[in-house]
C-alpha cells in the first residue's frame, strides 16, 4: 500500500502536512501452511483399519449403494417413472419418505434394479436379511394404470 497523507490541526489556523509509509506484509501460501499444525496420521501397524467396512460391497456392477442399506426393495414404493433422453429413471420413496432416483444397475441393501419400463420396475433380490439368497428373485413394482 503506498503512503498517505493526511492534514492535522495542532492550533487554529496552522495545518501540519505529515506523511505515514505503512509497510505491507506479503505472507506466501507455503509460509500460511507451514505455520498450520501437522496434520493426523493413521499408522494400522499390521491392524485392521477400524474406518474400513467390514462387511464389504459385494460383488456387483461397481455402482454405489443407494442410502447404504436404509432403502431395501421391500419399504420402497414406487413413486413414477421418468423418461430421459437415454433410458428411464424410476422414483422411489423410503421409509422416511425421502425421494430416490434408480437408474438400471443401481444397488439397494437387499438386491439392485434389474430393468425399467414405461409402467413398471424389475428389482432383483439378491440378500435375505442380509444372507446372499442361493437363487436371486425377482420383485416387480408397477404403477396403478389409473396413475399413468
């Protein structure tokens, strides 16, 4: 910042003329960080990682889990179906009544979407209170006509 000045009164009718220089303080980013406090560190030390999930994805389309195990096929209701420019997008309400939109492969707790259609969605079962089901079902959720 360059200096300035500025008029001061010491008596009536005499105006002293008095400069400051104020000196700017340029702080660069590595000095901001170097100041900061080291950051934590997990060393597991041959441990198990205590934030790693324990029971695991499974093995899917590598797709995420919609709302990770809240939302299973059957307290999910079928709210609409939207058309997009590539496929269809299905409308979900949960337990709590909160909104969810599939898309074909999207996982649930219990199973994934396995289609959708103008007037109706394909769930496929694959978890039975969490136990893998020997053979997958599948659950099929439509729309009432008269809601069309």
């Amino acid at each position: 910042m360059a200096g300035f000045s500025c008029l001061l009164a010491q008596s009536p009718g005499q105006e002293v003329q008095k400069t400051e220089q104020q000196q700017e303080t340029v702080i660069t980013p590595q000095q901001a960080l170097s100041t900061l406090p080291p950051r934590a560190s997990y060393n597991p030390g041959g441990r198990r990682d205590p934030f790693k999930d324990l029971i695991g994805k499974g093995k899917g389309s590598g797709k995420a889990t919609v709302a990770d195990g809240q939302l299973t096929i059957e307290n999910a209701t079928l709210v609409g179906i939207v058309k997009t420019a590539k496929s269809f997008v299905a409308i979900v309400s949960g337990p709590q009544e909160f909104p969810y939109f599939l898309k074909i492969g999207d996982r649930l707790a219990d199973g994934y979407v396995y289609s959708i259609s103008e007037s109706k969605v394909v769930f496929r079962k694959t978890h039975e209170r969490g136990i893998p089901l020997m053979r997958p079902r599948d659950v099929v959720k439509e729309i009432n006509p008269e809601e069309r």
